[in-house]
C-alpha cells in the first residue's frame, strides 16, 4: 500500500482508497445494466398481462419472466451491494480493500455466471422461472452460472469481513463501527446466510440436472427459499444502511440511539431470514409448528425491528432539522426539507412505501392462515414490489444521485430530469403495486400468461374490474419503467460522460450536484447543548421528534385495520382443516 | 477476529462489546437461522410418514 | 443520557449503551405489543378459526397416488363433462384430486355443508390448487400428499386454476368442483361470485 493510492473526498474529508473506489464503481455500472435488461423485461410483461394488449406469446412471456426475476432480484439487487459493502467497508471508515485482487477475481465469477444465466435464459434453455423449482429442469449451465455468481458475492462477503479486521488493526477509525457500517454488516451477515442456502441448493441441483443425484422436490422447496427470501433480506439490511446514509448527507439526520438502532439491526441479523417460510405455509411438507415459529421470525422480531427502524430513522430527520432550527411546528421539519433534492425524494418514498405498504401487506400476507387466500396470487408480487422496488431500488437510486459526485467525482446529468425521476418512479410503482394487490384479492394468479383461459377446457370468468386493475398495473408499470430509464440514462450518462464535479464553494448551489453536496448540513458547534434542550422533560412525552410519533401511530393504525379485515376475509371462505 | 476497540472510555457495557463483535453475530446469524430454519425444516420433511391413502 | 450528537456516518465513541429517551422506548414496547398480537393470531386461529392449511401430512409416490385416484374414480364416477369424469363421493370420505401438466383429475361433485377429507398431490412436477371464485390456495408438491378436511359453505360451480407454474401450458390447465345444495342442485350461475 502506497500513498499515492487514496486520495481525500472533498466534501465528507474522508480518505478514500483508489482501488476500492474503482471496485465500487464496476459493481455499479453493472447493476446499472442489470436493472436496464429488468425495466425492459418489465414492459414487456406488463404490456402482456394488459389483457387487452397481451402482447408476448405464451412462450416468451414465461421466458422474460424468469429473465425479469434474475436480472432485477438477483444480478441488479447484488451487484449494488456488492458496491455498497465495498464502499462501507472502505470509504466510510478510512479504510483500504484487503484483497483488491481477490474482489476483481471475485467481480469477474459474478459477471461470468450472470452472463451465463442470462445467454441460457435468453435462449430459452431455461423456462423455469426464478425460481426453478426442481423437478421443472434447465440447462446444467444455468445453474453452473447461478453458483459462480453465488461464490463470486461470497468472496466479497469475505473481502467485506476482512477490510474490517484491517481498518481495525490498522486504526482507521476510533470507536465503534458507524451505523451505516454496522447495517452494511448487518446486510454482509444475511448475505452470508443467504450464500451458504444457495450452494446447499443450486449444486445438489447442478448434479442433479446432469443425472448424478435426486433432489426432493419440497427440500428444493425449503432450502431454495433460504436463498431466494433470504436475499432480499439482505435488501432491507442495506435499504435501511441507506436511509440512515441519505439522511445524514441530505438533512444532517442524527442518530437518536445507537443501542436502539444497532439492536434492531442485531434481531434481522438473529431472526430475519426464518422469513423465507413466507413461501412454505401452504406447503404439505412442514407442520405448523414450524411454521408458525418460521413465518413470525421468532415472534416477530424482525418485524419489531423494522417498526423501530420504521421510527428512529424519521425520528432522526427531523431531530436532524430541528436541531439546525428548520422548520417550526409539528411537520415543519418535512415541509422544509429539500424535495428538489433526488436523495431526499427517493428517502422518503422509500420509507414510506415500504413501511406502509410493503411491511403491512408482507407480514399480513405471511401469516400462516391467511396466506391460505394469498398464495400464489398477484398479492404476492403486489407485495414484494413495494418492499424491493419501490423500497430498495427506490432507495439504491437515491443513493446513486450521491454516489455519482462522491465516487465518480461527477455531475448529475440531466439534472431536471434527475429531480423529478424519484417521483414519476415512486408514482409509477405506487400505482402499480396498489392495482396489483388489489387484483390479487379477487385471486388472479400470478406467474400467469392468460387469465381469459381462452385455451383451458373449463371457462373462467374473471370480475370486471380485474381487467381495468391490471391495465392500471400496465399503467404504473410503464411510468415507473420511464423512470427506471431515466436513471439509467442519468448514470451513464453522468459516469461516462459527465463533467467533473469541480471546486465546490461551501453554499453555492451547481447544477448536477445535490444540496447536500454543495451545502452540506452542517450543524452547529452548540448541538449538544440544542439536543439537551429537545429532549428536556418539558418537551413531553412525544420527545424530541412529536411529528415522527404521530406518523407512526398512524402507521399502526393502517397496520392493526388491514390486518384484521384480512382475518375477517378468511372467515368467509370454506372450512378448512 | 479484532482487538476490542480502542475507547476513551474504560467502562464498555457487556452489551456494548458483544454488539462490535461481528464474528460473534455472524456465528449467531447463521446458527440461528441452520437450527430453526433449515434443521428444523428438514427433520419435519424426512420424518413425514408414508401415506395409508385410505 | 446523551452521547454526543452525531449521524449515522460518523463513529460512535466510549459508552454508547445508554437509555433511549421515554418516547422512543414508549414506541418500541407498543411495536412489541402489536408483534405478540401477531403471534398470538395464529395459535388462536388453530384452536378457534376454521381455515388452517395443518392438514394430514404424508410422503408418497406419485404413481400410487395417482392410481389410488382412479380406484377412487371408478368408484364413484357419475358422468363426465369434456372426457373428464365427474365424481360424487358420499360425505366424510376421503377424496382424491390428482395435478398433472396441465389437468385436474376428476371433476369433484361435493354437497354444501358436508366435510370431506380432499387428498392433494402431483403426478409429476409443482402445481397450485386454486379454488377460483373463493380463493383457496394449496401448494401441490410431487410425492406428499396433503389431506384437507373441507367443508364447502356454498353450492356453486367452482373452477381451480393452476397457479403454480408447471410448464408452457401453465395457463390451459383449469379444473372444476361442483358443490350441490341440500336439494341436489347447482345454482346456475358457472363460476360467477
């Protein structure tokens, strides 16, 4: 390690290492074309389930299905943590990549089995979905190219661990791990979970594809969703690292509790990934005692976390606010906040999208009686979208608008268009996730080419009203597609071609910078004393931030309301036993 | 695994210093969900009885 | 009570093991709350509710069950609608419905308010059972059979989609279940709500 390898960041004066950087970036740019082949799957399956367009052949809509399920849940989701855990583990705490070689070698496994996957996909040697379920059967090189990808983001997972043990040894930083650090550890530890499920699948079926061994289908069943449910909880770990990074960068958030916070990171790290019996409840295989203990993540302890991060990280932009005297009042704090800025935009959707919609549907939907009225149809994918789209894309993309100066050292492009992309995507998914899930209540299956049934013996008449649904879900699909395009167009454009962020003078505002770069939040020498004050006895008892207690208590509102009309739906339908 | 952090504080809670130590979580995250989960999971699978299909 | 403020980008320093302020622990012991009210639902719903997916769980080969479903056709088959025979077995007894690329075998003809134990399984890969236009949805699972007891509460034609995908004729592959009232008939309307 030489000097010359690292170099200062202007605006968070951190000391940033080269050859991490370089790594960060091309795990970025390949997300990035991950996520553009998904969006373009993603058209394309909407405009097919638009009944009155139903433009893909049965064939390839299956086809593209799978290909949409890879490249976005997989190859786009993991690519950008992978740069995510490389960044925390290196810029965030002064620190340098213990392996530089080893994360190359490790970039080029996951890009080669992507590839791979996504040729054999493509050429229709796969018809299997994302989730393969064993015995459907593809090419033996899809699931060779699934495993390289897999030991790939292992390997990273190991570079992540060990930057840490080095910034340790080597006293980057005093004290403990920064909250953003300790939720990429959080995401870093699940993945590892995650990785470990995957091989325990994807080589017993590797040999199984070639004749070699048996795989039970319900094992498949079991152990397939350790990975697949497991991996996108290594989404909400790193979702959440980046509410609390935006927060901090966009509005000066602060950190109300560290034991708070790092607790409800310590319970997704213990009980989250027990969620991946979410897919199992209506399965003939495992008995309800494991089922209930599964799909409640230990009595729900991953959800208490979330509603205690679904708290403190609010709680802490408007504690941020206040204590730089922003806003007055109840919801100064959000009024005043900056809504031109894409990273405060694609925050607060994200949390709020997620929270509200994505956490409610998920844990009503999971459990286990009431998923006897759920499985399998749209309210599952209504459900997943607003937790990973428009709850972890939304939030990965908010990230970037900060990642492309810090990083990239460049402007935004298109900077007009950057300010409103957050809102035409999170207007796009909102709208398509709420046609979804209603649609799913009147048990229109999902993974499903034709709904007329215009080729089964049997006629089925759907509704009405579900043809109007699912042209909306073509609807928001389409604009939240426009503005998947419109991001990727931004980040090509801004770290291929863009200008070089310049000098920055302290307050004035550039085009193609986010406020929060050009002026940072800055708070004041006295904040302490200030926190002292809002947090006095005289306060209350709705503490230094009353307007995030009462959106929470709305939160739980919409929560107990949705879950028991849900109980009161299952009561309707035959008695089952 | 790391040394203990170097604080300017001498008295660092238990809790505290089991929440820095990432190793431990990472063992615990992984025996958690392979005794629960998986284990579990599969002991319930293999231990189905056969079907009388009365 | 206070560390020094900072954000979540910057290193906590010494003891940050410190009570949270009463609003934000008088927050999570209300999540707390709610997330054993969620627990508890589902025990409850066990002992009290009427729709649990526990059932009579067992291994079995594929090929036995299907030929268990054909001795169970033979004995009660009362006619056929397209090819596919149409079967009325008596109240209380164990009925067999077997899933394969891309059908539903046989047709079941149930009574209104009578319990049948409905046997579920694949002939050869995943399938979903979903009785349209209630919305039930069983996972069908190659080599388990899934013994239901089902109590139908309303006479109907009703229709199961296939809502697991099971191939390139996934979205051809719909069955029937005819549920007869205490006078023997269906209510005309097929499939309808």
């Amino acid at each position: 390690m030489n000097a010359t390898d690292f170099r200062t960041c202007p605006v968070t004066a951190r000391r940033i290492h080269r050859p991490a950087e370089t790594l960060v970036k091309a795990n970025a740019v390949v997300a990035v074309v991950s996520l553009l082949i998904g969006a373009i799957a993603a058209v394309l399956l909407v405009l097919t389930r638009w009944q009155a367009v139903h433009l893909l052949p049965a064939e390839w809509f299956y086809r593209i299905l799978g290909v949409h399920g890879m490249s976005m849940l997989i190859f786009f989701i993991i690519f950008y943590e992978m740069a995510v855990l490389i960044f925390a583990s290196t810029a965030l705490i002064n620190a340098r990549i213990a392996a530089p070689k080893l994360g190359w070698a490790a970039f080029a496994l996951m890009l080669g089995g992507a590839t791979l996957v996504e040729v054999i996909m493509w050429a229709g040697k796969a018809d299997v979905l994302f989730t393969s379920y064993v015995p459907l059967k593809a090419d033996p090189l899809y699931y060779l190219g699934i495993i390289l990808f897999a030991v790939g983001a292992l390997l990273v997972c190991g570079i992540f661990f060990a930057n840490l043990v080095v910034a340790r040894r080597e006293q980057t930083y005093t004290g403990s791990l920064p909250l953003v650090v300790y939720g990429a550890v959080t995401a870093a530890i699940i993945a590892v979970i995650t990785l470990l499920h995957g091989a325990a699948i994807y080589i017993p079926t590797f040999l199984w594809s070639l004749g070699l061994m048996n795989v039970d289908p319900q094992v498949y069943r079991m152990i397939w969703w350790g990975l697949g449910h497991s991996s996108q909880q290594i989404n909400v770990a790193a979702m959440v690292a980046i509410w609390y990074m935006l927060g901090a960068l966009t509005i000066g958030a602060v950190v109300l509790n560290e034991k708070i916070s790092r607790s409800a990171f310590v319970l997704y790290i213990l009980f989250i990934s027990m969620a991946s019996a979410h897919h199992l409840l209506v399965d003939p295989g495992m008995g309800s005692a494991w089922k209930i203990v599964n799909t409640s993540y230990f009595m729900y302890m991953a959800v208490l976390a979330s509603m205690i991060h679904g708290f403190t990280v609010p709680a802490g932009m408007e504690l941020g606010q206040r204590l730089r005297g922003v806003g007055t009042g109840m919801f100064g704090w959000l009024r005043k906040a900056p809504w031109g800025d894409p990273g405060f935009s694609s925050l607060v959707f994200s949390v709020v999208v997620f929270g509200f919609v994505g956490g409610i549907t998920g844990v009503t939907i999971g459990t286990e009686q009431i998923n006897i009225i759920v499985h399998n149809t749209l309210r599952v994918p209504g459900h997943f979208h607003a937790t990973v789209v428009s709850g972890t894309a939304m939030a990965f993309m908010g990230a970037t608008y900060y990642l492309i100066p810090l990083v990239f050292q460049r402007k935004v492009a298109f900077w007009g268009l950057a300010k409103i992309q957050p809102y035409l995507f999170a207007g796009g998914m909102f709208i398509f996730v709420m046609s979804m899930t209603f649609a799913g209540t009147f048990g229109v299956p999902r993974r499903h080419w034709d709904i007329s049934f215009s080729q089964a013996p049997f006629d089925v008449a759907f509704n009405p009203a579900v043809d109007v649904l699912l042209a909306f879900v073509a609807l928001g699909g389409i604009i939240a597609a426009t503005g998947a395009f419109i991001f990727v167009a931004i980040a090509v454009k801004s770290v291929f071609f863009g200008e070089p962020i310049g000098t920055l003078v302290p307050g004035v505002a550039v085009v193609g910078l986010p406020q929060g770069i050009t002026n940072p939040p800055v708070h004041a020498a006295d904040v302490d004393r200030r926190n002292e004050e809002l947090h006095a006895p005289g306060q209350g008892w709705l503490g230094p931030a009353p307007g995030t207690m009462v959106l929470v208590f709305v939160f739980l509102a919409a929560f107990i309301v949705y879950f028991f009309v849900n109980w009161k739906v299952l009561s309707f339908v035959w008695k089952i036993g | 695994m790391p040394e203990p952090p170097v604080q300017d504080d001498k008295a660092i809670p238990l809790g505290q210093r089991l929440f820095d130590n990432v190793f431990l979580l990472l063992i615990a995250g992984i025996l958690v969900m392979a005794a629960i989960y998986t284990g579990w999971g599969l002991w319930e699978i293999l231990t189905l009885p056969p079907a009388t299909l009365p | 009570m206070l560390t020094e403020t900072h954000t979540g980008l910057d290193s906590p320093r010494g003891n940050w093991w410190k009570p949270a302020h009463k609003s934000e622990r008088t927050w999570v012991a209300i999540a707390f709350g709610w997330c054993i009210v969620l627990f508890a639902m589902m025990p409850l719903w066990q002992v009290k509710g009427g729709q649990n997916p526990s059932g009579i769980r067992r291994k079995v080969e594929p090929a036995a069950f299907f030929a268990r479903t054909q001795e169970f056709i033979k004995q009660y088959q009362i006619g056929d609608d397209r090819g596919m025979p149409i079967v009325a077995p008596p109240p209380g007894s164990d009925i067999y419905l077997t899933a394969m690329s891309f059908q539903w075998t046989p047709i079941l003809q149930l009574e209104q308010g009578k319990e049948y134990i409905l046997h579920l399984s694949s002939l050869d890969v995943n399938h979903g059972f979903s009785l349209y236009p209630i919305n039930v949805n069983f996972q069908v699972v190659p080599g388990y059979d899934y013994g239901l007891r089902v109590t139908p509460t309303a006479a109907g034609d009703f229709r199961i989609i296939c809502n697991e995908f099971c191939g390139i004729g996934h979205h051809t592959m719909v069955g029937r279940v005819i549920v007869v009232d205490s006078t023997g008939t269906v209510p005309s309307q097929s499939g309808g709500i």
